[in-house]
C-alpha cells in the first residue's frame, strides 16, 4: 500500500460526463476520463485492510489492491500486467461492469468506495494508447482444433486463451459481425464498438480465426464440428427473452428490448433496416417493461432517437435509497439504482403488473394494476393485485425488458444432444476436476450465459477463462492456463 492514510486524507472522485444537453444529441461514449495525477490520487485510497473484499466481489478476482498501488505509484505499464493477469478485456468491464468490487470494497462501508472501475478502465486505455497491448503469440502450436460457438465476452475470452495455449481455434458467429450482445445489445453510448475490433486483431495475430454468418446448427451441421475438431465450445447468450402473456400482447407496436437495441447499433455501424421492419422511438410514448440494465439501455436510446415521453415500469417493489451495510456488505445489495439513461429523463414506477394491452390497429394503452408481495408459508415470494388500483398508461410503442430465460432450444442443442439444466440451460459442472465445463457430451464443453443463464460480461469472461483451462487439460492432460 503506498500511502497508509490515503482513504482518511483523500475523498473520493470519479469521472464524470456530458451533459445531458450534448449527450442525448449522439450515440459516442460521453465519459470524461480523469487526469493521471487524480487517478493517482484515487488509488492512493485503497486500504491495507487485510482481507481485499473486492476480490471476492470481482469474479474475475482481479488483483485490485496491487494495480491501485501501481497506479499511485505511477507505474501504469506493470499495472496493465496485474489488470491483464486475471482479466482479458479490461476495456469491456471497466466500462458496462456494474462493479460489484467496488460495493465489496471495505471503505463501503461509509459509502465512500475506491474509484476502482475507473482506475481499471483508465489503466487499460492508456495501456491501448501507449501500445503496450501487443498479441501473445505462442511459442508452440498443439495442433489441436477447438470450435468456439459464440463471439460474446465468453467465447472471446475462451478463444484467446486456447490460443495463448498454442491451439487453433475457430469461433462461429451467426450474426454478420463478431461481439455478440457486446455488439449488438449494449448501446454504443454505453461502449462504442471499436474497443471490439482492435481485440479482434489481436486475437486474429495470437491465431483465432473469426467466422462471422456461421450459424451452427441451421446451415453448418453441428456433427460436422464434432468430427472436424478435437472439441467443441458452447459459448452463445440466454437469447430466449421472457415474454408478456397477456391479451393485446399480438398488437403491433409492442416489441422486445433486443430487437430493438440490435437495430439502433446496426444503424450506428453503418447498417440497414428495412423500414417495414424498423423499430423507431422518434415521437412515441413509450413505456419500458422491465427496471433491469436492458430497460436502461432501452430508456437511453428512446431519448436519442426522440421519443415524446419514456417510462418504466418494474413489477418489484421500490428498493430502498440506502441499502444496510450491516446486512449486505460485502455483498451485493438491493438498493435503488438510476443511471445515466434514467437520469436523461425517464418516469419511472414500481410495483407495478400488466393486466391488457389495447389498441385499434397498434397498441394505444396498457391496462396496469398495483400489486403486494407477500412471503407464504414456504418461505417464498407471491404477489398479489391490490383491489381497486387498476389505471391506465397511453403508450405506442412497448419495449419488453424482462430479462431472459434460457437459451434458444434450437437445432444446435438437439443436434449435439446434450442435457439441459432444471433452468433450461445447458448442463454442466463448473466444479469437476478434471471435467469443468463439460457438457454430457464429452467432446463438448459449455460457458458464459448459455449455461448459467442470463449474466454480467464480467462472469461471462470468467467462465471463458475457465472453460479454456478445462478444455486445455483435456486436451494436453496438463494445463499452464490460470483456473
């Protein structure tokens, strides 16, 4: 630790933003980074505190304490080392993370946490504008052959270690670019993508091959992989969105939050949208349905595209504005969030439940209705309308942001044959040794949100990373790769 009595003499700062005034006018990131000399500062807070909580919040356990040491001390290209130790993409998590490190952090106590997502994510910058990030290319090649089926944060990570390893990889992608929902569901404004592109490159050099438009299993026969590679990796999303069974659900105008968002980042990349298909805000009432990070990203990207009014609606109970720390840290609390999007100008209402939809011809109205939860006998959770707290929202343009279930139960998973989890998701043991990550197909290994339902990019990459060590020693009968 650098300065012993940093956290007491120092407050805390972040980064700030544009205004609001210039940032809902485009789709650019509108983040302002910190200088060098306060980032110095910030990381000077970080405590001796014994046992680093933030490791344990971090999944990925980054080694925070000593890249903040680093950081205080200047020596910003041994910190990029630490930083990349643990973490592939820096860049990714140091931007949409929600930081559970930093709500682990001792000092959160007070409420008062080290910056640490902005020092990850100002490390890693200067780390890309310094051109210290170079491939690692392997001294040695295996020979051996690994599919990677999905190009979100799960298949890159795993990718690019397998090939750090020494194996040639092959990573499937249906969608016409490589990211995933890391191109197409998170807003450009939250993480322009070409952060994506230049890892691509680099992984390109380390020996990844990219295969974008591969749909495996509707155009490529899953059994192929199977016989053309030595294994085969499953790292695709939970793209089955929960969907809103209510009478008026048919009527046009009610949408889910990812076709939406996919079309918007489409049209920042350059891309069409055939008009008859087009999901456009400019103008509409719209009402987002869903209070979680999808219906953020909706609310930010209605306000650019100049909706007349957006809100949201949760069908939880308003979290409190303060969580109790003696109750959650350092874990994960319940509190009320807003982001930048519900900052921009959002309505937003709780403990709410939809009863209809109505329409002529389009949506016009949803019918809602306030509800109670109650815990029953068991233990568990139930809500219950309250009687007479039925009111109407004018909308005409619905976004559904209610999460995901599982992945999409299509031809690749009925072709490879593997089990399926009590959720729906692709079943396999995270904990097997040796094994990890090995599907009941033992060829066949799966990571990321397609076998632990929907999640951060953060746990994401984790998995990734851990899937290639497992897939590694299966292969080679040994691994160097770090669980």
């Amino acid at each position: 630790m650098g300065k012993p009595t940093g956290f007491k003499e120092i407050a805390r700062r972040d980064r700030s933003y544009e205004s609001i005034g210039t940032r809902v006018h485009h789709w650019r990131e509108f983040m302002v980074p910190m200088e060098d000399t306060e980032l110095s500062r910030q990381g000077a807070r970080c405590m001796d505190c014994g046992i680093p909580f933030c490791h344990q919040g971090c999944p990925v356990n980054n080694i925070i304490p000593d890249w903040n040491d680093l950081v205080y001390n200047g020596d910003w290209r041994r910190a990029l080392d630490v930083l990349h130790s643990t973490n592939n993409f820096p860049e990714f998590t140091g931007r949409i993370c929600p930081a559970p490190c930093e709500a682990a952090c001792t000092l959160n106590i007070f409420d008062t946490p080290v910056t640490i997502k902005t020092i990850e994510c100002a490390i890693i910058d200067k780390g890309w504008e310094n051109g210290w990030v170079l491939p690692q290319i392997p001294t040695h090649r295996s020979g051996r052959r690994i599919a990677v089926v999905g190009s979100g944060p799960a298949g890159l990570a795993c990718a690019q270690q397998l090939a750090r390893a020494g194996h040639w990889v092959v990573v499937f992608e249906k969608q016409d670019r490589i990211g995933g929902l890391l191109r197409y569901g998170i807003p450009d404004f939250k993480m322009e993508k070409h952060l994506i592109d230049r890892r691509m490159a680099q992984m390109q050099a380390e020996g990844v091959e990219f295969r974008p438009n591969s749909n495996v299993g509707d155009g490529i026969p899953a059994a192929r992989l199977l016989e053309e590679y030595d294994a085969v990796v499953l790292s695709g999303g939970a793209e089955h969105p929960r969907d809103l069974p209510v009478p008026g659900r048919e009527l046009p105008g009610v949408h889910f939050a990812m076709d939406f968002l996919t079309q918007q980042n489409t049209r920042v990349a350059g891309g069409t949208v055939a008009d008859e298909d087009a999901i456009l805000a400019g103008g509409r009432k719209v009402v987002v349905i869903g209070g979680g990070d999808t219906g953020s990203d909706c609310v930010g990207t209605s306000i650019r595209q100049g909706a007349a009014s957006v809100t949201q609606l949760e069908i939880l109970p308003r979290p409190p504005e303060r969580e109790d720390k003696a109750l959650t840290w350092p874990d994960w609390p319940l509190k009320l969030r807003t982001s930048t999007s519900h900052e921009e100008g959002c309505a937003r209402d709780w403990s709410v439940s939809t009863k209809a939809l109505y329409g002529n011809g389009r949506v016009e109205a949803l019918e809602m209705v306030r509800v109670d939860w109650e815990k029953d006998s068991a233990g568990g959770w139930s809500l219950r309308p309250k009687a007479g707290s039925e009111f109407r929202i004018e909308t005409d343009l619905v976004l559904l942001a209610m999460g995901f279930v599982h992945p999409r139960h299509d031809r690749l998973l009925q072709d490879l044959g593997v089990e399926l989890d009590a959720r729906g998701n692709v079943k396999a043991d995270t904990e097997a040794e040796p094994g990890a990550y090995q599907t009941s197909n033992p060829k066949v290994f799966s990571c990321g949100d397609m076998r632990r339902g929907q999640s951060l990019v953060v746990w994401a990459i984790r998995e990734g990373r851990q899937c290639a060590r497992s897939v590694d020693q299966m292969l080679m009968g040994y691994s160097e790769l770090p669980r």
